[in-house]
C-alpha cells in the first residue's frame, strides 16, 4: 500500500523529535472502512508503535502525550484515531 501523505508527514514528524531506535506508522483505516471517523481518504486510523530512549522514566500518558505534541494538528484533524505503543529501549 501505497503511503499517504499524512503517514510519511507523521513518520518525518517522529524521526525527528524522538530519533527513534523503532517506528512504525501502520495504517489501519481499511479496518475502518465505513466506520465512525472513516472520512473516506485512506488516512483515518493509525497506529504508531515508536521505541526511544527519551521515554526512559516516562510514563505511559507522558509517552502519549509527547507523541501528540510532536504530531502537531495531525490528530484529530487530519488523523481521526491515533493508538500509541510507546517505549523506551530494553522494555518489554
């Protein structure tokens, strides 16, 4: 599939705030298809699975939260449904 515009902003976006040692962006809006939030681009749902060590004694909501930040106006306007699966390096 080919990558949108909002994933590779999204991906450019991560790399630099948090030089990951991980990242995947994975588009997950054919599984929404129809649904509430599906506006009909292909670029409706994501979810970002991310690992840098800036986490480190982060909380989970802290994680989130730095991750929204970095995403600028992504969420929620461009990006109906964000799922975040950050860690920090060595955790499980």
């Amino acid at each position: 599939m080919k990558k949108g515009p909002a994933h590779i902003e999204m991906e450019m976006l991560l790399e630099a705030a948090f030089a990951p040692s991980r990242l995947a962006v994975i588009n997950d809006s054919a599984q929404h298809h129809g649904h509430s939030g599906d506006d009909g681009s292909g670029e409706s749902h994501f979810t970002i699975e991310i690992e840098s060590a800036l986490f480190t004694g982060v909380s989970r909501l802290t994680r989130q939260r730095m991750v929204n930040k970095a995403l600028g106006d992504i969420p929620g306007t461009r990006v109906h449904a964000l799922a975040i699966k950050a860690s920090a390096p060595g955790e499980v």
